[in-house]
C-alpha cells in the first residue's frame, strides 16, 4: 500500500484539457483502454488506477463544480468519488461502461453533498461569489487557448460567467442533464443510462434546458452587442 492508499488520498495530477470527442469509434477505443487499465487494476497494478483518475479527474471535477458551485467543494467531491470508486472498483462487473457507471457515482455523490450544504446553510453571498471566481474557472479551463488576446480573453470570461451563472439558476433536473451534454459531451443515452431516465425525459430535460438558458441568457447578450 502506498502512500496515498494509506491516508486515503488519491495523488494530485495536473488537470488535463483533453477536448471531448462523440465519435464512435474514439468512445470505444476509450471504453477498451478502461476496461483494460480496471483488468490490471484488479490483478494488482494500483498505478492503473491512477491512470483511471487522470483520464477522468478533470471531468469529475467540471461536474462537481457545476452543481457544487464553489471551487473547495467540488475539489473535495472530486476527490471523495475517486476514493469510493477505488474502494468499489473491485466489485464493477462491467455491465455499463465505466465512464457512465463513474459519472452515475459523481452525480449521486454530489447531489448528496449538495443537500448536506444546503441543510447547514453553507450557501452564502460570498460562497456564491467564490464559486465565480474559481482558480481558474471550469469553463475557462474548457475553452483556454495557448496565447490568448488580453481582450478576447477577457470578453470570453465575461460570457462563460454568464453562461455559467444562467445554469445556475436552472431546476436541478435540467441542470443536471445539460451538464452532461453540453459541457462533458454524453450521449443522450449515456445521460439516460447515468440519471436512470427514460430516454424521451432525457431529450425533454434539455430541450426545455436550453430553451429555458437562450430566454435567461438573450438580454445579458443583446446588452452585450449593443454598439
């Protein structure tokens, strides 16, 4: 046992900004290389799960944050699901992929964590406030570029904050499945697989999502374009 297994830590890793890609056949090849890094993980090899972390930290960590809120919250949620898929790992029997089976503990583990905040009244001004002003921002992470315009920077900050705090503001149900599709990239059948919803909900959910981000984000955006 290691270090971090000893203290019940996972190890800290630099976040990747690896883009989400649809495409089939790029979704089975990471569904293989999870499955084969859980096949070396279960024979021993505990640096495979480290592996795993590091493939998925970055995601966890958008989705915590996104319901969370505050940047201290999500990274400690972030690194409470990784610990409990450590200990839960052995017994994944692979009927869903990995990805939604981790996603399904996330969510639940965030929504539990959500409702403990609230009932200790954690949620204040300032805590809303950190929550904009994360260490580097989870949608800036999404959209960083290597040697951006200070001003184009700036602009883009701008409207992520706002895109950000409009899905805030929407009914948790929707929030969590435009989180799923629109900022981690799922399927509509993966978010169905994830939230335990028919698929036809799944669809309903964003759409009236969207519909409900364009009427809460247009005047901040006309605002925005005027000369």
């Amino acid at each position: 046992m290691n270090d971090h297994e000893a203290n019940g830590t996972l190890p800290k890793q630099s976040l990747s900004n690896q883009p989400v890609d649809g495409q089939r056949v790029i979704a089975l090849d990471a569904d293989r290389a999870d499955k084969a890094l859980i096949v070396r993980f279960n024979d021993g090899d505990r640096q495979a799960f480290e592996e795993l972390v590091i493939r998925y930290q970055q995601r966890i960590y958008n989705t915590a944050l996104r319901f969370l809120r505050v940047d201290d919250e999500a990274q400690e949620a972030a690194q409470e699901v990784f610990i409990k898929v450590y200990h839960a790992l052995p017994e994944f029997r692979g009927e869903s992929k990995f990805s939604t089976w981790l996603y399904q503990v996330a969510m639940n583990h965030c929504k539990n964590k959500l409702k403990y905040l609230k009932r200790r009244h954690y949620y204040t001004s300032d805590s809303m406030e950190q929550a904009v002003e994360t260490q580097d921002g989870e949608m800036s992470r999404q959209f960083a570029t290597e040697d951006p315009d200070p001003q184009q920077e700036a602009q883009s900050r701008e409207t992520q904050e706002k895109v950000r705090a409009a899905i805030d503001l929407l009914a948790d149900d929707q929030r969590e499945v435009i989180v799923l599709r629109e900022l981690q990239g799922l399927s509509y059948e993966e978010i169905a697989d994830i939230t335990g919803q028919a698929l036809g909900t799944v669809k309903s959910r964003i759409h009236r999502a969207r519909l409900e981000l364009a009427r809460l984000l247009k005047p901040l955006l006309e605002i925005e374009c005027e000369p």
